[in-house]
C-alpha cells in the first residue's frame, strides 16, 4: 500500500482527532418541561449532560488525541466551562463557534484540527454510548482505506411511499446500511470536500454523503445498537436504562473507574472557654471542642472522605495544623475549598452520609441548619444529604461528655 501523493509506504499510525457537533438546538426534544429550556447538549442523562457523556466516551479511546468541539454561537463560554470543570480540558483542545447547519458545524470543528493531524473522526455530540471497540474499529478502517463510516446493515424491511403515503417498492434491505458516526477520513480531504459544499451550496446530512457523491468508496463498519443519537424523549427514556436509571453509571464504566466512595473520622474534645460548632452550626453548650482551627468534627470527616474518595490524601496535607492560616478557620469554609479542588481532578461529590457522635446537647433540632449548610459547603443537593445523631449510652469519651466525634463517607465522581 502506497500513499497516494508521495509514493511512500502509508502510515498506518497517522494521527486522529475527533471533531464533534454539538451545535443542535434539540428541538425535537422540546416537548417536555424538564427539557424544554435546556439546549440539546446539556440535557443531562442520568445526571451527566450528554455532551460530557460523549466527550468522556472519546476520550477512552488512547488513539483519539485531540478533540475539537463545534457548538453554537451562544454556548462557546459555557462549553469550555463545562469541559474544564469534568476534568477534560486536556483532551478538548478546541471549542469552537458552529453555524447554522450540521455541515456548518462539522466544516467548523474540523478547520480547527492542526494541520498535522492526519485523520478526523466526525462524530454526533449525541451519541454518547460509542464504545471503544467501536472506534477501534472505525479509525483502523480510515487508515487502513482513507474513509470509514461506522453504522448497522438494515434489519427491517425499507418501503418506498410515494406523496400519498402509499409504499410502491420493497428495497432490497442487503445492500441496506444504517449510517451512525464517528465517520472517519483524511482531514485535508474532508476539509476540501465541506468548503467545496460551502461554495457551491450543496446540502448533506452527514459526511460520507461528500465522499459517495465523487464515487469514492467508504468502508463501511460495524457499530452497534447501543450507539444511538439521543433525539427525541424517547431516545432520553432509552438512553436513561443503558445508563441503569438515574445516578446510574456509565454503561461500559466499572464502579471504580467512574464512582468511588470514600470514608472520614474525627474527635475533638470538649473544654469550657470554646464554641461548639458542629456542621457549621454553634450548638448551646458550656463547653465547646478544641482544636487549631473551629474544631469542627463534621466538617472535618467529610473533608476526608470526600478527599478519600478522590484519592487526595486527607485534611492534614492539604490544611496542616502547623499552618497558622488555619488557626480559628471556618472549617466549613475549609469544605468548599476541598469542594473546588476535587473539580480541579475532574471530581463531584454526589452524596454524603454523616453521623454525629455527641452526649449533650440533642443534635436532632438543629439537623436541618446543619443540612443547610452541608449543601452550600458541597453543592450535594439536599435529598442525598444525610445527617445522623448519637449518644454513646455514657460509655467512652463521647458518652461521658468528653468528646465529640463525628463519622462520614461520601460518595463522588468523575465527570
Ligand atoms: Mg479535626
């Protein structure tokens, strides 16, 4: 096999980049309240948008080494928010302004690919269920023949209606093939192909069309059902089960890679002459809990189990108490930095359950100020937030009034 302009044998490891439309007003799913204000990309599913989903899923295959994304006009700056705050930035290298059409967008994101990149992989910002035996399989064929296009061969019987609506042929569903994406190809080639469209104001509906129109040939690939294009409600009910529900995982995603569970302890004890804080909240007490900063048991063991489950150490490394910055701190304050810094890696917390061990006062009237401010510290909307009380019976340090202590484990993923 010979490269076509310089008679060299072909690369076979040229590079690929992966260009992405996701510039789709969604206005086939605008039958709903739940989605009729948000635009396609950012509906969630199962508590991820759709667009992240697909993102993520790109970025699992090692060949793909940079992705540009095509959105529209208006959602360039919130786009390349999102990216960054799921951890992605490295991988979407570009975030670009799309235009009124798929074609438009494609032509867009794909300009935006560095020169050097040999091969780009054009794929749906809806399709977030691609596996990456799917996209092996896709950018293998490209290199292999210049051109692939993943999609299925039809397994339902193609009528042809006429305006009437009445069928006047059976299409010989052999010779049928069901185009999804990623469609793959030669960058420079793509390029020329969707600036030539743009000049002679040809229409298509998806990039191989470009390509079978000069009679060159595109592979064609196997993909898979589960490779749908979420457009309708119906698509979002579909996508929902492969995704086990809502706060389901991702499909193909094993419990550890996606979601990870981490615990925290703390005891602190109890002096006259300080405050009890607990949670964030000054509890009525004649003694109150020692310690550098507020001494806030809570606070601190859900530090550390959000920071356990994110692999980050603990609240020593990253607040010492050698520190004199950290001497009184408002160790709620503290929480909403440990907040910040998980996002840094790509980490949302999704639920905590905490346990407050104490003898005196009751902790259950002041439970809902203390979820009040667990969600402002975390951003855990409420109905995953648990807070439980205890006394230890008089027995211990806590139970003879000693102490206060407090157990935590939260659950986070990466985005
Ligand atoms: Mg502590």
């Amino acid at each position: 096999m010979t490269d076509e302009t310089t008679d060299q044998p072909t690369v076979r490891t040229g590079s690929v980049w992966a260009a992405v439309v996701a510039a789709g007003e969604g206005t086939r799913m605008r039958v709903t309240p739940a989605t009729s204000a948000v635009r396609k990309p950012f509906i969630e599913v199962a508590g991820v948008p759709i667009v992240v989903r697909t993102l993520r899923a790109l970025a699992a295959c090692a060949d793909i080494e940079g992705i540009s994304l095509g959105v529209a006009v208006g959602d360039v700056d919130l786009v390349t928010e999102l990216v960054a705050s799921s951890g992605l930035a490295d991988r979407v290298r570009r975030v670009v302004a799309g235009g009124a059409r798929r074609q438009d967008t494609v032509r867009e994101a794909v300009r935006a690919v560095p020169e050097d990149v040999e091969y780009v992989a054009v794929h749906d910002g809806a399709r977030p269920f691609v596996s990456v035996e799917v996209l092996d399989r896709a950018v293998a064929a490209a290199r292999r023949t210049g051109a692939s296009c993943v999609g299925l061969p039809c397994h339902e019987t193609i009528k042809r209606v006429d305006d009437e609506g009445v069928i006047r042929e059976t299409l010989d569903r052999s010779r049928l093939f069901s185009a999804q994406t990623p469609q793959t190809f030669r960058r420079a080639q793509l390029l020329a192909f969707l600036e030539e469209a743009d000049r002679e104001g040809t229409h298509v509906t998806d990039e191989t069309a470009l390509f079978d129109m000069r009679g060159i040939g595109v592979e064609a690939v196997t993909g898979e059902r589960a490779n749908i294009k979420i457009t309708t409600p119906d698509d979002l009910a579909i996508a929902e089960s492969l995704c086990g529900g809502p706060g389901g995982f991702m499909r193909g995603e094993s419990l550890g890679e996606g979601i990870a569970v981490g615990i925290g302890y703390d005891m602190h004890p109890l002096v006259k002459g300080r405050r009890l804080i607990v949670c964030g909240v000054d509890l009525p007490s004649e003694v109150g809990a020692d310690g550098h900063s507020d001494a806030d048991p809570a606070a601190h063991a859900v530090i550390d189990a959000l920071l356990g489950a994110a692999a980050l150490g603990d609240i020593g490394r990253l607040f010492p108490d050698t520190d004199p910055a950290y001497k009184g701190a408002d160790s709620m304050g503290l929480l909403a930095r440990v907040r910040g810094r998980l996002a840094e890696e790509g980490y949302s917390a999704r639920s905590i359950d905490l346990t407050v061990f104490l003898e005196r006062p009751k902790v259950g009237p002041h439970v809902r100020h203390m979820l009040r401010r667990l969600r402002e510290a975390t951003g855990v909307p409420v109905e995953r937030l648990n807070i439980k009380a205890k006394t230890m019976n008089g027995i211990g340090p806590v139970g003879e009034g000693r102490a206060v202590a407090a157990q935590a484990a939260a659950v986070v993923e990466r985005l």
